[in-house]
C-alpha cells in the first residue's frame, strides 16, 4: 500500500512562485545588509545541546527540538534511568544535538569560538531557518528563517542611528511606505520604575506596560495594581499613558520625569543622539517614533529597544525587532563584548506585501519563452537559438515532447510562461522564429537578433 | 563556569569569505538552472519518519538524523517496550520527524502530494541542506547543501541533452576547463549481462566493472570470478577493459556486443540520440564521454547514467551526478512518473575552485570603503555620504567609534577594505573627501562626485 503523502505539522513546501517571492526579500534584504557592510556568516543548523539549553529559559527548552543520538542510543542509559519515565533526564541522556532555536545564540558561540579570527568591530548577517516546537498556529511555524544583523564589540551609538537607516533601507527598497520604526532604550524603563519606587517590580511595571496598546489604560493600570505597585507609583506614570507629539517632545517629558534617575536620563540622552542623527540625515519612507511602552524581552536588552509596526492599513504584528545587549558572550566565557542587532520577520513581510500587492510582476520563477516542439529537426533547430538566448540571460525552454500544439500552447499558458516560438519546415529554410506574445495574441516572423531583443526586454 | 564553545563533529561554521565564495558557487549553478528553466522549490528540513524510512536502504535508515518528539515523548512507550532496549523498535517510538537525507526523496513526495497543482512536465530545481549520520571524513560532513535539478512527466530525451547542457554551462561560467561528462545507460549494462548469460547476476556484474578505475583489469577480473561469473562471460566483456575511442566509436561496438539484446540496443539507441545532439550543438569547456564502467546507484537509475569528474589536473572524485530513474513516485502511490535530474557537489566544487585558484578576486564579503571617523561631527558628515553611496549600490561603513586613526586604517586593513575615506574639519569646509587607495597609496582630495565614482568601479 502506497503511502499518502503530507509534511509535519507546523511545516512548509513551498512552491516555485513562492520560493521566487522570498528570495525577492531575502534579496532586498541581504543587498542592504551588505552596502551597510554587514557580512555573512552561517552555522550547523543543530548544536552540542548544551549550547543552546538555558539560554532562553524554561519554555524555550521545552521548544527545542531534540536530536535523537545516532546507533545504539540507549547503550549508556542504565534500566533504572529508563523505568524513571524522566523525558527531561532521560533527553540529555539519549540526545546531544539540538537544533538552532534562534540566530543569536549560535552567533554568540560562533564569536568566541572564532574570536582570535574575528576583526572587531564585528558587523555580521545571518539569514537561516531556525525551528520551534511551538504549537503551530496561523502565521506561527515550526520552521521559520531568521534574518539578522549584528553588530559586536563596539558601544558606539552610531550603530543604532545606522540599524534605522538599515530598517529604512530595506522597507522602503520593498516598496513599504510608512514603516513605523518603534525605539525606546532600557535605561528609561529602568529610570521609570526607580523614580516611581518600583525598582524591584521592573519586569512586572514593563510587561504591564508593554500592553497598553491591548488592554488600555485601565487595564495596565489593574495589572500594576494587582502586581503589587502603588496607586502612589502607577500615578505618576499616568502622563505615560497619553504620551504623544514629536520625539523631541518626548524626550523633553522624559527628562523632567527622569531628573532623579542616572539612569534615565542616561536613556534620554542616548535616544537624543540617536535620534538626533536620524533627523539631521532623514529617513526615505519610514517614520521613526519613540515608544515609552516598548519592551521586548526586557531582560535581554540593556540599551536600546527596536520594533517595526507595519503600515497603519495592514492589520499585522511587528515585522521586525530588535536592541542592543551589553553582554552578548558572558554566557561562553568571553566577557565584555556589547551587541546591537535587528532582525527582520520573513514570513510577515511577506504576508504584508502580499496583502498590499507589492510584489513586482516580474517577481515569478517561470521561464520568458517556450519552444514548440514539432519533431526531432525542428527541435535541434529550436535548440540551437535556445542555447545562445541562454547565453545572454534569457529564461528560455523547449517542450520536451513532440505532442499537439494545443497542449504545448496550453502548458506555455499555465506556466504563465509569456511568450512561444513555433519553429516549422518554413522557419528553418529562412532561418527566422514565429514568436508569439500569449497576453496580446500578436505574431511576427524575426531572425534571430530581434527575438533575443525582445525577449531580453 | 562558562562553556567552551564548540560545533558537533562533522558540522562547519562558514566565516563571511567562506560565505561569499559559496554564494557565489550557488549563483551560477542557480542562475543556470532559471535559464533552463528550472523552477526552485523548497521542502521543510525535517520530514515524517515514515517518508523517509525505508527508501535508502539499511544504511540509509541507520544515517538519518532522527528527532525527538517534543514533550512527553516517553508518555506511550511502555515498561515492556523501554527494558527491551531495542533502539530501532523504540525509535518508532519516541520520534516521528527525522531531517532529510537528500532532496530527491521529498521531492517525489512534493510531486505526489501537490500533483493536482503542478503542470507537468515539471522541471524544478532545489538548493538546500540535507543531513547525514556518517562517520565524518576529510570532505565528508554531516550537513552540506545538495543542489539538484530534476524533470518529472516526460520521457523525451532532449531532457537528457540538456542536462549535459546545464553540467557544460555551470562548469564553464565556474571557469572550469576540461570537465569530463561521462554517459551511460542502464540498458547498456542489463544488455551486457544479458548477452554474456550473467542477466541473474547484473548488480555483482556492474559493481565489480565500475571498479576497474580503481582495482584494473585483473582485479574487477577476480572479483567477477568470485561472485560466480563464468570465465567465457568475462571472455566477452573483454573489450570493454580496453574501451576508448570517439562516441560513435564506442556506440559502434557496442552495437555489435549487444546485437543479440533489445534492451542493451535501446540503449545505444538513446545514447546515440544524446550524443548525436551534443555533437551537433556543442559544449563549451567540458567534454561528454561513454563511460561504459559507470554505474552509480544502479537499482536507482532505468536510462541514462552521468557523472561528472573535475579536470585532470585535479585529484579528486565526482564533482555530480544523475540520472534517469523511470519510477520516481510509485513509492508514494503515482505510477508511470518517469524523471531525470542531475546534482551539483557543493563542497568538491568549491575545493576544486579553491585549488585552481578560480574564485574571482571580486568574490568576498567585505566593504569597498571605511570612513574613518574622527569625532560626532566629522561622522555625521561622513554618513551623509556614506548614505548616498549605499543607494548607488557602494558598501560602505563609517569606524563606529573615535579612536586611534591608526587602528581605524589596521582595521580596513585587516578586513581587506581596499579604500578608506578620511574626513577632518577641511575637507567639511571644502565639502570634499580625502581617498586613500590601501593597496598603492595613493591619496587625493576629491568631490563627492568623484568619490562615488572612484568606488562604483
């Protein structure tokens, strides 16, 4: 019996016409990463498990997806260890290879290990799958690409005031007008719960924040609340939560609220040089917007905060993240080494410029021209013209087979394939090509020169 | 106590040169595959355990790279089923994902599943990682890409041509000179056995006689002997230890050997039509050749049979391969879906390029130009240049932090930047840039103009 094929859960096959519009973006985005003088790097898509364990907490161990050992796996597992029914001591015992549940991590291991190698500062981009063995949900797969730039070993502020332009760069070569580019800086979260006297209640005071968008004022307000932070506290964040005008304005607020703070105000001032930057040098069609609320997996992030909204008319998450971390390599024992990196959302993307129909028409996998197949010497025949249309770029294909025309007509349209040469015993005496346009349904008879001119267009 | 860091044995971190020189690799071969109108899908990197089971044979099975099922994985296993610490029966068990082993498995398994959506014949290409559980080796890794173009829904042999084409075309815009493309057919070699009474013994036939490179004449003798062919059968194949000549030659006198079977004549008859087509058309850089040892995976194929070897001068095995395999899908419940398709080995490829010294010097990964930064002002300035020549397609940096002129020019230096543009308090009055050329030297003081001229070349 036959089996009925189908992939795991949480998985994709995708087809020409996709895989031609994501390598559209990977394009756009691998292009800016490296004018911005990112370069790449690439690691195993499965490290030593004790790599990646106890990087990103409790749930993300849980996610990561385990590699069985190979041979006689259960060689070194005692009975008593087996009859246990321990699936997470037992997993280190039966398995020693993870695979890659984000870009970062490995990007850390792959520094120190290569540290002597590396000429710092390090700007590097990585563009690969990573998987998570979360439960799949729409737009949420098992098996996702990354796409990151980071910059290591230097604090220079310049590298912020560059990712936006890079954000920039990229959302706008995509034809994405009016990206909102969301910054806001650790320290000021930081300076906030200080200066309210919930310095202990930091995570507690950020997530809350972080959900004002969803919950509302009163709902942020209840979740302090019941998190155990004044009414004292939560009020002298309320002018947080109608926080607008310019940046400047902002950051003028912020000052005042942070003037007891170091810290804060060590935030403000380093989102005064960013964003000073940004203005004095401009962004194409993005706007960049301070968001207090932004958290982003705070414990993460010591510095500054990135996310990117969409445009307003696209109902959709961010489509990109990001910040800087202060202490990227501590973990594998190389201490002192700051990143700033971003990330861009590949399957979002997508999905928005699906959505706002930005994908260009030439944006396809299919061929520019078919050959009509009328027997074995007009086939050489065709073959001859095809190799040299080859040659100089064009996507060119004979039909294999010597079957009805109607069907290779039919084939040329469903491929969507624009064009076809009929090649008969005439063609072949005057050495010219019936080309037919299959939008229009115009004919002419060409040599060779003015087909490849055509098709080359 | 913090971890050394480390991959798993036959895994390889790729540096950003490294990088870019297998980019550049995937490039060619990918851009060749478009203008032959192959079309580029992707399939997840993990498949169903039973997709894959069973299709490779007890090897096969044993190398490939199992996946743990996510939590509870001990949950349905029994007391009974865990002492028998049986790995193979347990396996089944505890893991229902294991990563793909080729790209030729799931591609049948696409084929099946999205048959109602493809128009056939269909011609796609595939370039991705696959995993293997092998003892790693000198060029012999757990993970490396495989780069494949196959054609399934059509028996017509100009497919076979053009895929000689396709090998002719990568290898020559790789800059490789004398590529030798050896043919054969499957038929041929049923039709030798056939004729000298070994029919019941063709797999020990072919086996012993795609040795000869290796063992010689007397040893594939021996090893025939052993495996029960009779002497007058190694009698008859006599010839073909010393088999040389041009195509036609060799076609000629296999005709005569195999007069006496229809399937070994099918088969000079289907090399003839490919290599009577190569001849009138041409290669560029390689050379096709008969190769009547050839074998390769033999249950696999039913037609054609090729395989690539680098030039002479280089000592190393096959750099592809392919074939003709009449029953791709049948294992997925789709009869009669006959395909052929070639495979481009990365890794060799990239040894033999590294070996001629035939990667352009152009190929790297590096930025044309560092801005050295001198201060917040002079950098502001620098990045509104640095800005404008991004646009114009220039990767350029700006030294993110004020330090040392000197170590800002060792660092062009040791990332290989060929240029590097100083901006001080003049060259911002004058609205100029100062280019220094890393490689003679020389410096001038010039316009923006200039600049972004100088460095779009």
């Amino acid at each position: 019996m036959a089996q009925k094929p189908g992939i795991p859960k949480g998985t994709r096959d995708f087809s020409p016409g996709e895989v031609a519009k994501r390598q559209y973006i990977f394009g756009i985005i691998k292009g800016n990463f490296e004018r911005f003088g990112y370069q790449p790097i690439e690691t195993p898509s499965f490290e030593n498990s004790e790599t990646l364990m106890g990087k990103y907490g409790e749930e993300g161990d849980r996610l990561i997806f385990k590699i069985l050992n190979s041979g006689d796996f259960l060689e070194k597992v005692s009975e008593e260890e087996l009859l246990s029914k321990n699936p997470k001591q037992l997993t280190s015992k039966i398995s020693e290879k993870a695979l890659r549940y984000d870009l970062t991590v490995p990007f850390a291991r792959y520094v120190v290990q290569h540290q002597n190698d590396i000429e710092f500062p390090f700007k590097r981009y990585q563009i690969q799958p990573v998987w998570r063995a979360d439960r799949p949900q729409k737009g949420r797969f098992r098996e996702f690409f990354q796409c990151d730039a980071d910059v290591v070993g230097s604090k220079s502020l310049w590298q912020e005031v560059e990712l936006v332009q890079l954000y920039d760069a990229v959302f706008s070569e995509l034809g994405l007008d009016g990206v909102t580019i969301k910054i806001n800086n650790r320290k000021i979260l930081s300076g906030i719960a200080e200066v309210i006297g919930a310095k202990d209640k930091l995570i507690d005071f950020t997530v809350a924040l972080d959900k004002l968008d969803k919950i509302g004022e009163d709902g942020v307000r209840k979740e302090m609340t019941d998190k155990g932070i004044s009414a004292e506290a939560i009020k002298k964040i309320q002018p947080l939560f109608q926080f607008s005008g310019s940046i400047q304005k902002k950051l003028e607020k912020l000052e005042q609220m942070l003037s007891g703070s170091d810290e804060g105000l060590k935030g403000v001032q380093e989102l005064h040089f960013i964003c000073d930057k940004i203005a004095a040098l401009g962004l194409d069609k993005s706007i960049l917007d301070l968001d207090v609320t932004l958290a982003r997996g705070l414990n993460y992030y010591t510095g500054a905060i990135f996310e990117v909204a969409p445009p307003k008319a696209v109902l959709m998450g961010s489509v990109g993240g990001g910040g800087r971390y202060d202490d990227l390599t501590g973990i594998f024992g190389l201490k002192n080494m700051s990143g700033v990196g971003i990330s861009f959302g590949l399957d979002r993307i997508y999905l928005v410029l699906e959505e706002l129909g930005l994908f260009p028409a030439t944006v396809n996998a299919t061929s520019k021209v078919l050959f009509v197949n009328y027997g074995e010497n007009e086939a050489l025949y065709a073959m001859k013209a095809i190799m040299k249309l080859r040659k100089s770029g064009v996507k060119a294909e004979l039909y294999p087979d010597n079957v009805k025309v109607g069907k290779q007509f039919q084939h040329a349209d469903k491929r969507e394939i624009p064009f076809v040469v009929i090649v008969g015993d005439q063609e072949m005496i005057d050495e010219k090509f019936t080309l037919k346009n299959l939008a229009t349904g115009d004919q002419e008879l060409v040599d060779f020169g003015k087909l490849e001119q055509i098709l080359k267009e």
